[in-house]
C-alpha cells in the first residue's frame, strides 16, 4: 500500500532480542515501524521540517484483530511534485467545469464547530470527485496516494464553502 503524509511522530523501541524498533505516527495517527534505521532518519528528518513523504508500506492483520503496518520505503515529496500531477488534474478539471483555477489554491481547514455528519458527507463527496479527476491524469500518475490527496483537498474545499 502506498499513500502520502506528514510524519507526526518518530520514536525507537527495544525489543527483549536486542534489536531497536523505529515507530513512525503520522498525521491521521497510523503507527508504522521498521528496523531500518536510514528510514527512521528519513522519516525524522520530514517530520522536523513538515515535509509530506512517500510511504509505501505493507498492512497486516494479525489474530488478535490489530493491523500492523510494516513500513518499505520512505520518500521525500517535493511540494512541486503533488502539485504537478493532482494539482495539475484538478485545475484540468475546474477548467473543463468552467471554474477558476484558484478554486482549491487557498482552501482553509475546516472549521471547528462542523458536525461529524457533515464531515462524512463532505468527504464521501470529495472522495468520488478525487475519483473523478483521474482521467485527467497521466496513466503512470493513476495512483491511490493521488486520489486521497486530491479527496483531502475537495474536503477541505466543501468545508469552507458556504453558499
């Protein structure tokens, strides 16, 4: 599984065989570990400077019903990057609705006194629109982690729009 995020957390655990565990939270709070220590460093790193990162990582359930997700590689974003490929769909996307362009540039967070109802909602709808978008995409760039970034930027979106 792959996906894109900001590392909240980066921390080591000692496991009674000697060896040194690396747990990664990020910022939806899913706990990833490794044993790999330059992936920790990565991740450290990201989390320091608030960079999103690349994760590609395997997800586990094991039998007393916890997922464990074992974390493959960890790669910087480069912010032009996310922008070039699900930025680049979406402003396609406004273009061919006959929107401004600007329309998720500026985009605040939402708001505190949201219900929980309106957030399943907005983000069901954002998620189908994120789905849509991905024929305006490049075949290689059909991605998962493309889809949940440009969901996360239409619920944003729906949540400060007011009529």
């Amino acid at each position: 599984m792959e996906r894109v995020d900001t590392i909240s957390d980066v921390r080591t655990k000692e496991l009674p065989t000697g060896v040194t565990l690396y747990l990664l939270k990020d910022s939806d709070g899913k706990e990833y570990s490794t044993r790999n220590r330059d992936l920790a460093r990565v991740a450290d790193e990201a989390r320091s400077s608030g960079q999103h990162v690349h994760l590609d990582y395997d997800e586990k359930r094991n039998d007393r019903g916890f997922t464990n997700r074992y974390l493959n590689s960890i790669s910087p974003v480069d912010a032009m990057d996310s922008m070039t490929t699900v930025g680049a769909a979406m402003r396609a996307a406004q273009e061919a609705a006959g929107r401004p362009a600007s329309l998720f540039d500026d985009a605040e967070p939402p708001p505190s006194a949201t219900s929980e109802k309106d957030l399943q909602i907005a983000k069901a709808v954002a998620l189908k629109a994120g789905v849509e978008i991905l024929q305006y995409l490049p075949e290689d760039q059909r991605t998962v982690s493309n889809v949940q970034t440009a969901a996360e930027h239409f619920t944003r979106w729906l949540m400060t729009w007011r009529p």
